[in-house]
C-alpha cells in the first residue's frame, strides 16, 4: 500500500476547517487508496477546539487516516509536509484599515512562509485560503523564496470559489448541467475585481457564450453576482461561506495532484504570462498533469478582457506595494 501523504492544515479549529478535514481523511481529495496524515495548526486558545475535532476524527474510523496531530508550532505542523492548506487568517476585525488588515496577515504568512520552506518536503505545494488569499499567497512565497529549498511555483493562493460559482451560475443560466461546461476563466484577485470570463467557455461542445448572447446580462448580472457571492452567503447565513469553500479547496488540491483534462482556476505566481508581472499570484486558467500546473496560453483578450484584467492586477500591485516593508 501507499506511504501516507502528510498534509498540513491551518485554522483547524475553525469552520472552514470544520468541513474540509473530514473530506481529507475520508480520501476525497488525493484518492480512495491513499493514506494521509493530518498536521493541525491554530492558535494557542484554540487547541483544545482542535482536540476535539481530533476526537471526532478518531471516532469516524477513516481507513485512511494514518495518522493527526495538532499544534501551535508552524515549525512542527510543517515538518516533512506534501501539502500546507492554510486556512487560518486574520479576520477583518470592526473599523479595520485595509492596511491593517494586510500587515495583519504579513505578520502570519511571513512566519508561515519561512517555517514551510525550512520543515515540509522540497516539493511540498501551498494552497492560500485564507484572506486576502493571493497576497497574503505572495507574502508566504516572497518569505519562502529567502530560504530556499521549496519551489517557487508551488505557492497558490485560492480562487477555485469563485471558479466554481462561476459555472454553476452559468449552467443555470443556459438550463444545462454543470457536467457539460468545460474552459471556464477567473482573471485576477480572489475579490471583487475579479474578471469571470466564459467567453471561452463551451457546454457540450457549444459555445457558452453564443448560448447566453447577452453582454448586458454578463457585465451587470453574472460578474457582479460572482464577485459578490461571499457577501451574499454571510448575508444568508450570518456566517461566512465554509461548506462551499473547503469543497473549493478540496478541488484545487485534488486538479493539481491527480490532474484535470479541464482548465481549473488557480492563483498563481505570474511568469509574465498575459502582461502580469512575474510574482504576483494572480488567478489564471491553468491545466494539471504529473502534479503540475500549466498556465493556458495564447487566449485572446479583446478590449473589454484587458480592462478588467488591468484593474484587478492594478489592486494586486496595491496589496503588494503595502506589504513591501515587510519583506
Ligand atoms: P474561522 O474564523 O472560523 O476560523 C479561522 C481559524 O484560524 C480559527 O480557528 C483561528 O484560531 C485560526 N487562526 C487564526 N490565525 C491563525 C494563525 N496565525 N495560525 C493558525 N491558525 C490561525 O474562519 P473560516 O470561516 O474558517 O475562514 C478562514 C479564512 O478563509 C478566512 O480568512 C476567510 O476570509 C477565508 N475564506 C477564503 C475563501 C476563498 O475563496 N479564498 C472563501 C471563504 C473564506
């Protein structure tokens, strides 16, 4: 049988995890005959929370589940990972500067970044959750890149979210199932500069796009909905998005190890691809294969694309100019 792969959570303890390590252990996302073993990190107040996730592990029975722990030490919950999913984040707190809020979260994905590239496994791959997931994804990397070892690519921060309400929204617009829908696009930053592009989109081989023919609908109906679906979820829920978020990890994850013959979402750090700057993490149609990632190339961006494009980089820019000094 197969060596148990190590995966690394964080903010195990809160509701995002609450959904996803369940799913990890049960071989949702690297496979049915894949043994894991969960590493858990959270904060000091809220380990015995995480023991009691940990009792609710145990008492599934997860053939799987070769082994949990949890931790309050990044360099313990690292050590010899395949997989860091890093979900715990600074929250935006009431009256909270954007600025606040990201050196907030520098001050948690410098620390991380740096205990990842010294601990887990040289080929370890980082998913960012947690938000603002692609820069505090830029933040992790910047910081691992000082120390080396880790590869550089393998710093992700997460928009398959947003990916994913983008064809269920779609599906539901044309009357299709989302099983027919192939070559969806999210562009840009895990916020609401998003651009969701269905332009290349195709539904059992027709193009999505023709099937809608409605640039109003897309401009002033689908992307803002997209772009705006967090908001609606903690409106409804008084929570916000967890369920839905850790399926979305679970996704981006599992692409990447096992492979896709469909382009996925990911945030990743440009290779300059589309005119992004090298480095920025920033949401691309990507295509997996062997654990890798590929950027899909040579898509054309009419005027309307670049636009979008533009504005959501210039926000990215923004975030990484305010977290320079700390790296
Ligand atoms: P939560 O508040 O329920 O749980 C967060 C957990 O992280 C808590 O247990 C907290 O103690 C822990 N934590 C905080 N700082 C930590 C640190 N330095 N090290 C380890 N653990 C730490 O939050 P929830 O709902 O689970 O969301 C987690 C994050 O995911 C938030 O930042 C949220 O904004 C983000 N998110 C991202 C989405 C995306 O599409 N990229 C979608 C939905 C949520």
């Amino acid at each position: 049988s197969k060596a148990p792969v190590r995966v690394a959570v964080t903010g195990a303890a809160g509701q995002i995890g609450y959904a996803l390590l369940f799913r990890i252990a049960s071989g949702e996302m690297l496979g049915k005959d894949q043994p894991v073993i969960l590493q858990l990190l959270d904060l000091p107040q809220a380990q015995k929370a995480c023991q009691g996730v940990i009792m609710e592990l145990d008492d599934c029975a997860f053939p799987l589940l070769a082994g949990v722990f949890a931790t309050d030490n990044p360099d313990v919950a690292f050590k010899d990972a395949d997989i860091c999913m890093l979900v715990g984040a600074r929250p935006r707190g009431p009256g909270m500067e954007r600025a606040e809020l990201l050196s907030a979260n520098g001050a948690i994905f410098t620390v991380q970044g740096k205990s990842i590239a010294e601990n887990a496994k040289e080929d370890v791959k980082v998913l960012v959750v947690g938000n603002p997931a692609n820069t505090n994804a830029y933040i992790a990397r910047k910081s691992a890149m000082k120390v080396g070892r880790t590869n550089p690519a393998n710093y992700h921060g997460m928009l398959r979210l947003d990916h994913n309400r983008a064809l269920s929204m779609a599906a539901a617009k044309i009357g299709r199932p989302v099983s027919s829908l192939r070559k969806m696009a999210v562009w840009g930053n895990h916020s609401p500069t998003m651009y969701t592009d269905y332009r290349n989109a195709t539904s059992n081989g027709d193009s999505v796009k023709a099937l809608i023919n409605d640039a109003a609908w897309n401009n002033d109906v689908f992307l803002p909905t997209v772009a705006k679906r967090g908001a609606a979820i903690i409106e409804a829920r008084g929570l916000s998005s967890a369920a839905s978020a850790a399926n979305a990890a679970i996704c981006h994850v599992r692409d990447w190890v096992l492979g896709t013959e469909d382009w996925v979402t990911m945030g990743v750090p440009s290779d300059g691809s589309y005119g992004v700057p090298e480095g920025i993490i920033f949401g691309f149609p990507c295509e997996c294969k062997n654990g890798s990632y590929k950027i899909i190339q040579g898509l054309e961006i009419d005027a309307y694309s670049q636009e979008k494009i533009a504005k959501t980089l210039k926000e990215l820019q923004e975030e990484a100019d305010a977290v320079k000094s700390m790296l």
